[in-house]
C-alpha cells in the first residue's frame, strides 16, 4: 500500500519583510534550519504517513471544512518562539484575526477522526514556522531578532482555499507538492 508524508495547510509563500528576517536569523550565526520562503505555510494538521487510499476522503473533509466559508483577511503580525525564550525549537510569525483559521481546523481535525487520525491534544495555534532552532548557539543574538520583529505588521492577507501537500523529505529540505485544493 502506498504512503505519503502529508499535511493540510494554507500556503502564504515568501513576502519582503519574512525574506528580511529570515537574512537576519540566517546571519546571526547560531544553528538553525529555515524554511524555504517558498514553502512557507499555515500547518491545520499534520497527517504524517498517510494512504493513499485515504486522499479522497481527506478531499472531501477538506471541502466539508469550509463550506459555506467565504474568503477572509488575516494579519500576519510580530514574531515569537516556541516552547519558550529559555528554550528555543522554532521561530514563529503570529497570525492576528486568526479565529476563522482555528474553526476550519478543529472542523477537520473532528472529521479526520472518522478515519483513523487521532485527535490533536493541543489547542490549535495559528502561526507562521520560519525557522527552526537546532542548538542553543547564539540563542541571544536569535532573541534579539525576535524583540525586534516581535510588534511588527509584516502583511494582510486573503484566504480563499486549504491544501493538502505532500511532503518528500530530501537532503536539501522538504519538497511541497500540493494534492488538493478546496476552491
């Protein structure tokens, strides 16, 4: 039976100021991994190995989801960390006017149940995953990054469709390949 690496999200792709922070993150010398400004992406639900029998039925779910939901705006705005700033995994933009995003995805997150995923234990958090933290080398120099963008309105954006992607796994980063679209 044949697998993919997939997940449901709303792609947002690169915009001035994530490719100005990300040169910043990318200077400040410490050992971090970021992601492609191309790939970059609202994650609703991370399905992991997935049949590909299922993607039909994970379609359907995802049009079900936002039936009846018309394009809305949301504001990308300031930067923060993930746990803590104490211990630092992932670099996030925030995502203001996010309310309708958490609708959509606990929708699906219920109805994925109905096939075999588990439920999410935690609260879903609207954000934007630019970099990930793979040591603590210049933690301080990545925090004072972060306090500078931390109010910042990076840009407003319009939402009108949901994917699922695949994810292929290679030496050089992730590869995105979009299976579905819901409008």
């Amino acid at each position: 039976m044949t697998r993919v690496r997939g997940f449901i999200a709303i792609d947002i792709g690169a915009f001035p100021k994530l490719m100005e922070i990300e040169k910043e993150i990318m200077n400040a010398g410490a050992n971090v991994k970021l992601v492609e400004p191309g790939n970059i992406h609202i994650t609703l639900k991370f399905l992991g190995d997935t049949e590909e029998t299922k993607i039909d039925e994970i379609e359907n779910i995802i049009k079900n989801s936002v039936n009846n939901v018309s394009p809305f705006k949301i504001q990308l705005l300031g930067t923060g960390v993930f746990p803590n700033s104490s211990y630092i995994k992932v670099i996030w933009i925030g995502i203001k006017q996010g309310e309708q995003i958490g609708i959509i995805a606990d929708k699906i997150d219920e109805q994925l149940t109905k096939i075999g995923f588990e439920r999410e234990k935690r609260k879903f958090s609207p954000h934007l995953t630019i970099a990930r933290v793979k040591t603590a080398n210049n933690k301080e120099k990545l925090m004072q990054i972060v306090e500078k963008y931390r109010d910042l309105e990076f840009k407003n954006i319009e939402i009108d469709n949901i994917r699922l992607k695949k994810s292929e796994l290679t030496p050089k980063g992730p590869i995105y390949t979009t299976l579905v679209k819901s409008k």
